[in-house]
C-alpha cells in the first residue's frame, strides 16, 4: 500500500461538492490532457460527457454538469473567479458552444453533449463518467472515470491516486503504525512523525508553509460566509444564517477587515453558550459558501468542509493553543488520519454515506485538537476513535440533491462531537480502551457495504424523500 500526503486529504476546493463537483471537474482535465497526449485539441470535432449513478441522480444540484463543461473549458478550479461562473456557464448555454480546453471552440448542446444518465450505473463505482471526444478524420477517443470521494478520480485500470501516491520512510497504514513508528523513532508528538514522512514530498519548511496557506484561506472562507446574506442557490430557499449569527455574536463590537474580525471575535464573550454559537457560526459559514460555489478547504470532502475549520478557528479563538505552530500541527494529524479513513475504508458518501463524510471529518478535528492540546499519540487515535464511534451508520440524503439540508448543520454537529472527543481522550487513558481506531475504521467500512443504497448520496431515501422539495 502506497502512501496518501496530507495535503491530498485537505486540500483547496471549489463548493459545492468534492465527489460531485472537484471529482467531474478533475476528470474533465484529465481528459483533455488524454486528448493532447493522444492527439490535438485543434482536431476534434465534437466532445461529450455522461453521468451515471449518484453523479446523475444528484448531479444537477451538486453542480456535475457545470465541473463538467467548465473542465473541458480549460478553467482551473483553485483559481477560477467563482464570482463569475454563472456567467460562463449561461455563455456556454445560450451560445451552444464550448471552448474546449481554451483552444478550440466546438458545438455544445446541454443534454446532448452533456448527458445525465438517471436510470443507469457503471458496475465499477457508484460515481461514473464517460468523456469521449469525436476527432475529424472520425477516430474516436472514450475514457470512463470515476470519482471516489474527496475530489480524487480514479480509472478502472489504476485505483490509487495519481501521481501523488509514494511510500514514505515510515508508512502508517493503520492506527497501529502510528504508535509503532512514535515509539521507534521516540517521538513524543505523532505530529513530528507526520512532517518526517511528510518529507517523501517537500522539505518541512514548504509543508509549514503548505499548513498556514491552509489556514489562510480557512480564516478568509469564514470570514466570506460570515459577510453575506441572502438565499442559497439551488430553489430549496434555504437562509444564509451565518452572518446573522455573527452580528448577534459580536454585538456592538465593529470591524473593518478580516484580521480586526478575527481579534473581535477573539475579544468577544467566552461562556459556554456563546463559544458553542461562535462553533456552530464558523461551521455554517464555510459550509454556506460551499453551498455557492465558493472556495472552500476540502477536508476530506466538500459537504463536510465546516468541520475542521470551525474546530481549529475555536482553538485559535478560544483557547491557549493558538500557536502558528500548532496550526501546522493540527493540520498535519487531522490530514494523517483522513488519510487512515482513505486507504482503510472509505471518504466517499456514494460508497459509505455519511459518515463517510461528516463522521471522517469529526475524527480528523478530534485528533487535531487533541494534539494541539498536548494529547500523547495513543489519546489522538483514541479521540479519532470516539468521533467516529458515534458516527457509525449516518446516511447521506441531501433533500433536492443539494448540499444544504442536512449537510450545512451537520457540520456544527460534526465540530461540537469532535471538541467532546477530544476532552474526553484528554482525560482518559487510552490503554484502557476497549475499541482501537483501526477497529472503528473496519467498523465503518462494514457498515458501508451494508448500507441500502438509498442513504448512498443518491437523494432517494431518508430526508431526501420525507421533504417535499417544493414545500421548501
Ligand atoms: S448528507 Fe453528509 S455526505 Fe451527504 S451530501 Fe450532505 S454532508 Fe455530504
């Protein structure tokens, strides 16, 4: 088994979801890096896209189509101007015509080149695509893809994750060879052990620097979803809450830009009541910019983003534990672990549901702050441990297909369980426990197969069908 960077687990995205939106979008640049590899943009003649299973079914409200058509238009998600893709996505619809690739401008009817196919599945992953590209001289190229959670694209012929996957000098493949390799190496912290192995890919000043980019764009996503009002896209008429949650939270306290926020926030009541409203805001503000397209941290998923962020802003905020380097620290153990969820099961919710998602980024945050809050190794795997415990068998049934209900609240939820489990790992000890995170891990890849395929971010069971949409 290969290796799995942190980075590759947290990571910057583009709302609304990492299977549904970074995974098509992916796959549409690897596509047209196979048309170049193979041929020319400037020799095709027509390009198509199909959807399968979940990408069909919740496609429209994850934003699949659109990944879609603006990947094979040659955008960049980290670096598209979010504001403008309703835009370019009305150009390509109103013209009938795609620039493939920035290059070549082709013929594009939605619905004929760009197919959602709602009734049928690939047999290789619940989240299917097919690109094929028509050449003039009539030779055809077809590529079937797959998205597998967490915006990583595999194919039938190669699972692992391109490129990125190496073996570290120390690999932990399970929650045992975290301890082992501590104990070896005589690490105290299991974040000393993460920026070792975390050198297989770039020096330990680089991975700081990755870590504080990381947070740098936390802090200025809150800080978005903390200033905008207003609907959520997609018909459900879903409020934006997180700004009014903010303006009661700050009371009379004013600021002018993202850093004398920060120090308001910081500045502003510590009780009880007011620091879990402040976790429950951060979490609604990054998760109600996913929900718009926004630019979001993917940790491990995109409908789970608000999970990690809310917790290391309320360690930042709230507690001693608020060093630049105990940023790094919780990004590199909560990274290290989703990677466990990764190799070990799974982070995507067409394969496990939702606790997949919300239950592997509860997890991740557990551990982080233990870690922060001087935790010894075997009390961050026993917090990671206990968050997903109590995740075990939650299903996936956005209503209308959108990330919105239950996703946007899950992830306060998700915060507040990681908090709880890190206090209570803080003040246990761990060789009296009687489930291992490796145990928890099994426990829910098992579950995973088990579970009805309703409750698989297919919209056809649970909330997703209890709603009426159009009552919303
Ligand atoms: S219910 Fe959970 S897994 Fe499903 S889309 Fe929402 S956050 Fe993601």
């Amino acid at each position: 088994m290969e290796s799995i960077s942190v980075f590759e687990i947290i990571k910057v995205g583009i709302g609304p979801s990492s299977s549904h939106t970074m995974g098509p979008w992916n796959a549409a640049e690897m596509f047209l890096d196979e048309i170049k590899r193979t041929n020319s943009l400037q020799n095709v003649k027509e390009v198509f896209v199909e959807f399968f299973g979940s990408l069909a079914k919740t496609g429209v409200g994850h934003g699949t189509d659109i990944a879609a058509m603006l990947g094979l238009a040659g955008e960049n998600f980290k670096e598209i101007d979010t504001d403008k893709i309703d835009e370019k996505i009305a150009h390509i619809k109103n013209t009938s015509q795609l620039n493939l690739g920035g290059e070549k401008v082709l013929p594009f009817v939605y619905g004929e080149n760009l197919i959602l196919n709602m009734d049928k599945s690939l047999d290789f992953h619940p989240n299917g695509m097919i690109f094929k590209a028509v050449f003039n001289n009539g030779e055809i190229l077809e590529r079937d893809y797959y998205s597998v959670g967490g915006g990583f694209v595999a194919t039938k012929e190669d699972n692992s994750i391109k490129d990125n996957c190496i073996r570290t000098v120390y690999p932990c493949h399970k929650g045992e060879d975290i301890i082992k390799y501590c104990e070896k190496l005589g690490v105290e912290k299991f974040s000393d052990l993460v920026y070792i192995n975390e050198e297989a890919w770039r020096t330990k000043e680089e991975t700081r620097a990755e870590a504080l980019y990381i947070w740098q764009q936390i802090k200025e996503c809150i800080y978005k979803g903390i200033s905008k009002e207003g609907i959520l896209p997609g018909g459900l008429n879903v409020s934006r809450r997180a700004a009014d949650f903010n303006r009661k939270l700050l009371g009379e306290k004013s600021y002018q830009n993202l850093d004398e926020w920060l120090q308001a926030v910081k500045n502003s009541d510590k009780n009880f009541n007011q620091i879990t409203r402040w976790i429950s805001c951060f979490a609604l503000a990054v998760n109600e910019e996913n929900a718009s397209f926004g630019r979001i941290i993917t940790a491990p998923t995109n409908g789970a983003s608000g999970v990690i962020p809310a917790v290391l802003m309320y360690s930042q905020t709230f507690t001693e534990f608020n060093t630049e380097e105990d940023i790094v620290k919780f990004i590199l153990v909560a990274g290290e672990i989703g990677t466990l969820f990764k190799k070990n099961a799974t982070i995507s919710a067409a394969m496990g549901g939702c606790q997949a998602e919300i239950g592997v980024s509860s997890a991740m945050a557990a551990a982080g702050l233990t870690e922060i809050s001087g935790g010894t190794p075997a009390q961050v795997l026993m917090a990671a441990e206990i968050a997903m415990e109590h995740h075990l068998g939650l299903t996936c049934d956005p209503i209308g297909g959108l990330v919105q209900i239950p996703c946007i609240e899950r992830n306060s939820m998700g915060a507040m369980k990681a908090i709880t489990a890190a206090h209570i790992a803080l003040e246990s000890d761990p060789s009296k426990a009687r489930v291992s995170l490796d145990q928890v891990i099994k426990s829910m890849w098992e579950t995973a197969l088990d579970m009805n395929n309703k409750y698989k971010e297919t919209s056809e069971g649970g909330l997703a069908v209890a709603v009426n949409v159009a009552e919303c």
